[in-house]
C-alpha cells in the first residue's frame, strides 16, 4: 500500500483548517501529514498540540513563504507519494482509496488527480471545478488540475526538480507543465475528491502584480504565442468577476461567463440543470447535521428529489428544498443527492421550459 506524505501550509488561520485536518485523518493508513505553521495564531497551535500523537511532522513558526513550507513537510515525512492541502481545502471521504485502488490496477502511474467540489466559508456547495480536464496538451492552456485533488509519485516529482519554492501563486500548475513536458504517466479519476473554498479572499482569486507576474511568465514559457493574451485575458476577466459587488451582479456576472463551461455530473458550470443532476457531498463538522437546503433561481416545485441515506420528509418553500435526514449525518459520511426535472421541463422536450439553476447545497444543523 502507498504511503502518502500531505503537507498542510498555513500563513493565517481559517475554520476550515480542522475540517481539513479531520478530511486527512479519515483517509486511513499510511497518511502521514505536516503541519507547516507561519500564522502566530494561537488556534492553529492549540490545534498541533490535540494532533500532537497523530502528526508525522510539525513546525510553529515563520518560513519563506507556500512552496517553502510545503518543501519543508515533505522532506521531513518518507513516503512514495506527495500532495498537499492548504488550510481552506478538504478532502472527499475516500479520495486517497480512489489513488489506492488506481495504483492497485497500474502500478506505474506518476500523477494521479481528480475532479473537486466548489464550497463557499459556510462550508455550502456551491458547484462543481469546471476548468477540471483530462490530461492533454490543454494543460498548457491553462490549471486544469485541480490541486487539492492531485496526488504524484515522489520520485518522479524529483526528477523535474521539485516545487518552485520562489514561486507563491502558480507552483502547482509550474509543476504539472513540468511532469507533462517530462513524459509522467497522469491518470484522471472522474470523481470529486476534494472541496474547494472558492472566493474573494483566496488566493486563486487575485490579481495582484505578484500572481499578474507570474501568470504572464508561465504563459510566456508554455503556451502558444498567438495564444497567450487570451489566456491571461480569461484569468483576468475571472478573477475580476469575483471580485464584484454586491453579490447580486457578481451572480450575474459569473453566469453569463460560465454559460459555455462544461457540464459535471448534470450541472453547467453556470449552474443550470437540463435533466439531472447529481451532487457529492460531505461535511466535517463535530456534531452530526441533521438535514440539506438545496436553493435555486428557478421554481424547484415539480423537481424529484433523492438521496443516498434515507430521508424522513422533504419541505417546498419559494425557491429551497429541505431534505430532513432519518438518522443524522456523521462527519466525514459521504452523501449523493440527486435532482430529476420533469420530462416536461426539460429543454431538449419544450423550448419554452423556463432555465432552472442549482445554486447551493447547504447543512442544516437546527
């Protein structure tokens, strides 16, 4: 069996980071994780000290930056395999046995990645990682591994040289371009493996002049010339649209942008659903929650509802549905929810159906 060495960066505390440690400790053996602390923040240091037993590694204090405490918990944990997991990232139930049962099959895989869920700070699913692709030439293009979800061999990822630790906005993509380029066998599981917090505040989402820097010389390296302005373009247009408000025209925004995306599991990277639409869930919160808000914009009232674990009553209320569990939800339980429109409501059958769009998938603890 693999044994896989997660470093886990923090520079400023966040609530998700037990969430993140707790999606770890659920993967099972062999997962041995470093906690990389430049924050000062007394939580993050209590937090170390209750994990103390379980931490393969861990250090309280400043570095140089991502990359370098990244760099720094691996070459303190052995292991074959490397990933890491930022403070505000969580893992799926199960992600690593989706790694485990693919290497069970082929053996001599280097890169091993999956699809993510999109999460906003009350910890809601908000959509799915839609720039998320199979491995190919697009990768030059731009990120489309999504790395929370990515796990890679340790002695391939030192033979390209490892992580750019001068690097503090694009390293992870920096690394993949350079597996790629050096003939890394990749493979892509189609299954969410991770949740992402997307927004305002996160790192993905800026553009300022160090992530401008270093997106325009990756561009520059990898892409193709008559390419490389639309490309930073799209990075600009999205990190800009983020960044709007109110919140009632940064939806709009977004929308509009994401009409084209692809479609996962049912759902359009806007958010619309045409027939069905599954979604992947999980929480990791200490105290069990007992039901699920589902809000649309759309009327969701003729939509068939189902789920992975027995629900005791379903409520209609405007634009929400209200799944009330049986038995309620552990942390770190997987669940599936699946949404069905009516034949008669579905655009490839009536034209004139109005759009219905998913919106967000909330815990209900009360």
């Amino acid at each position: 069996m693999p044994r896989f060495a997660i470093s886990v960066p923090v520079g400023a505390w966040h609530p998700f980071l037990p969430h993140a440690l707790a999606s770890l400790k659920a993967q099972g053996p062999d997962v041995a994780v470093a906690l990389l602390d430049a924050s000062g923040d007394p939580r993050v240091k209590a937090i170390g000290d209750a994990e103390a037993d379980w931490l393969a590694y861990r250090r309280h204090g400043p570095d140089k930056g991502q990359s370098d405490a990244i760099l720094e918990g691996w070459a303190n944990v052995d292991s074959q395999w490397l990933g890491w997991l930022n403070a505000d990232d969580i893992l799926m139930p199960g992600a690593l046995d989706h790694v485990r049962k693919k290497l069970a099959g082929e053996p001599d895989l280097d890169v091993i990645y999956g699809q993510s869920t999109i999460i906003d700070e009350a910890s809601a699913m908000t959509g799915y990682h839609f720039n998320v692709e199979p491995p190919g030439p697009r990768l030059f293009e731009g990120c489309i591994i999504s790395q929370p979800s990515c796990f890679f061999r340790r002695k391939t990822y030192d033979s390209v040289g490892g992580l750019n630790r001068d690097l503090h906005y694009v390293m992870d993509w920096d690394l993949w371009i350079r597996l790629y380029k050096a003939g890394a066998k990749f493979a892509f599981i189609d299954a969410p493996m991770s949740q992402v917090l997307w927004g305002a505040d996160t790192k993905s989402a800026s553009l300022n002049r160090g992530r401008r820097t270093e997106l325009r010389a990756i561009i520059a390296a990898h892409t193709p010339e008559e390419k490389q302005k639309e490309i930073f373009r799209a990075f600009a247009i999205h990190a800009i649209a983020d960044m709007i408000w109110p919140p009632v025209l940064k939806d709009r925004v977004l929308k509009h942008l994401r009409q084209f995306g692809q479609s996962l599991y049912g759902l359009r990277a806007d958010g619309q659903i045409a027939s069905q639409a599954t979604l992947s869930l999980a929480h990791y919160f200490e105290t069990p929650v007992r039901g699920l808000s589902l809000s649309f914009d759309g009327k969701p009232d003729d939509l068939a509802v189902s789920a992975s674990v027995p629900v005791g009553k379903i409520e209609r209320s405007g634009n929400q549905i209200r799944l009330d569990f049986e038995t309620p939800l552990a942390s770190g339980q997987p669940l599936a929810v699946t949404v069905i429109r009516p034949e008669k409501d579905r655009p490839e059958k009536n034209p004139k159906a109005r759009p219905l769009y998913f919106r967000q998938a909330a815990w209900v603890s009360d």
